[in-house]
C-alpha cells in the first residue's frame, strides 16, 4: 500500500538494529484518517470472505482492528494481556512473548465474545517474530471458530512470523512488508 | 446521550456492587459503529473549542478517542502503561492507581508528541474515581499545554472522579452518567 509505505519512510525512525519506530502515526500518537484508510485496504481485501469478527491484542492493535470493524460492519474483540478482574467468566487464554518488552505475557479473551460459529479476521499493527499473531491463531483454535486470515499494517519479513504463519495454511496479508533495514533507510519487498 | 443509556440498559451488566460491565460493546468487544457516533458527539461538543490532540490511556480508551480524533481531524496520543523499549525519548510520566486491577500503574507519553502549543482533550471510557484521568492531567501540565476538557463515555457520578475534576475547574463532560446502580438496573442522572 503506496501511502503507507510513504508514511513509514518520511516518519518511520529506525532505532538499534531491527525496530522500526512508527509512533508519531501508528502505535504512540495515531493518525486517525491514516488508519481509516489501513482499514478500508484490509476491508477490501477481506470483503469477500465472511468475515463475522475482527480480532487484535491490546494495545496497538486495537486502533486499526476498529477501522477494519468499522468498514466491514462487524464487532471487533481485543485480547487482553493478563486477566483483569471484570473478566470474571471463562475465557481463552494463550501465552505469547513480547520481544518488545521481553516479557512473556498471556493473552485472554471471554468464551462468550469468540465462538464456533464465527469467522475470524486477525488484524495486528507488527508482524516480526509471529508470537502475537500465534497466540491469537490459538485463540481462534481453542474457540472452534474459522480463522479468515491474518491482516498486518507493518510485516519484518525478514523475521520469521510471517513465513511460519504462511506456511502453516494461514493467509497473511501485510499492508508493507520490509525486507531490510539498510544504510539508506527501510527497503520494502 | 439516549443512543448509549439505551445500550447500556439493554447490554451492560451488573457485577458485584459498582462494577458495571460494558464489555460486550466498550472494552473487550468492541462495536465500531456505536464507537464512531460517541466519537461524533464528543466532536460535536468540544468542535469550537480548537483542540488540537486527543490525549488517553491504553488499552480501552484507544477505540473512542481515535474516532473522536477522526471527526475532529486531530491527531490521537495514547498514554503507554509502563515505559516499553520502543520508547526510548524522554517522556512524561505520571501514577495512577488502578481500582478494576488493583495496581499501581505508571502511565507516559513521549515528550516529542505533547507540547506546549497543544490544546488537549483527554477522552476515556470510564471515569469513577479518576486516577487515570487526573494522571493524564498531569501528563498535560508537565508538557505546558492547554487543557480544553475530559470526555467520558460513562461517568459513575457516584464515585469522587468528575466532582474533584470539576472543582478543580477542569470541564468534564460524560455521554452517560449513572447516578447508581439499583436492584431494577441502572438509574442515569
């Protein structure tokens, strides 16, 4: 997607040797109309498919999931990382480790908002290592729900989430998939 | 606003004394449509006032306050729990104690995207006994910018938070306020 792979490369900020900074417009500060067109591009590409429920982690994941929910009509549900005590019934729960924060945290979402009958849109803001996206995948499984697919703003495809997503049977979609970091800046693939 | 106390009452759930659960439509399942008109009416109501970024808190702030900033055309800052390794500028940093997961929680924002010429509208979902909101107050002072008002979308006028907001001549405004919870549901005031 030209517009966004022209944001990253005007506001992105690579920092050490693999992170990419993106939180003047997608995970610090939002830029709302940014991310209502990420939605529209995830929605036209999912229209067809049935999509009954979007499904991110909290926290940066939930700004586009909610655009990508609005365009498709359909409620968006927010895994939580860690139980809170207003969720009191049961819930699906996976552990997935934040290379970020290099802590391991775990996921939950209630039974009652993720069931067999749904079809299941993943939509995330990174894709690098997969753990997020993984233990969302294993949200879905245990729910006996359908998963639809996996829809990501940012892909690191030259960190290995996406090729094991892939190569599991999952659709992936990357709205800009960067191949490395170079002196010159981010090269996209 | 009537939109809202209606799903309240239809969807909102009672537990324990004065826990209202709204998770079905506000903060675990999200309903985007229902998002998009909170965020028109807060739009509607502080549009003369020249706001120039919305200001919350993750995780459940974010969907609300990104369709805020979506009809007001203004970029949207959520303040991070904890300081993540991606963030690695000076910020601003404030404590709020948590009363749903009775913790202690450090919440900041970068100092690059809140500055002395912003004029801030803080929105939350949820406004009780108002730490996180008077935390976000804080992350405004410290940055020497104008605070325009707090926008919630449920106040429980019952609990401390929007009087001693409003005593300190801070403009609330709450698209639902509950006045208590009683055994026929929930009585708007």
């Amino acid at each position: 997607m030209e517009l966004l792979k022209q944001r990253i490369r005007e506001d992105g900020l690579l920092i050490g040797n693999n992170i990419l900074k993106v939180d003047s417009f997608l995970n610090h500060q939002l830029d709302p109309q940014l991310l209502l067109e990420l939605g529209r591009e995830f929605a036209r590409r999912f229209r067809p498919d049935g999509v009954t429920k979007i499904l991110t982690v909290e926290a940066s994941g939930i700004a586009v999931a909610v655009m990508v929910g609005l365009e498709l009509g359909v409620p968006v549900l927010f895994a939580k990382k860690k139980q809170p005590s207003t969720l009191v019934e049961e819930v699906y729960a996976a552990e997935a480790f934040s290379f970020t924060k290099q802590e391991q945290v775990s996921v939950c979402v209630s039974r009652r908002y993720l069931t067999a009958e749904d079809r299941v849109l993943i939509i995330d803001d990174f894709l690098a290592q997969g753990a997020a996206a993984k233990a969302l995948v294993s949200l879905v499984e245990q729910a006996g729900a359908s998963l639809v697919g996996v829809g990501v703003v940012v892909e690191k495809a030259f960190q290995p989430g996406g090729k094991e997503l892939r190569e599991a049977g999952i659709r992936v979609e990357a709205l800009a998939r960067i191949g490395a970091f170079t002196e010159k800046g981010v090269e996209f693939v």
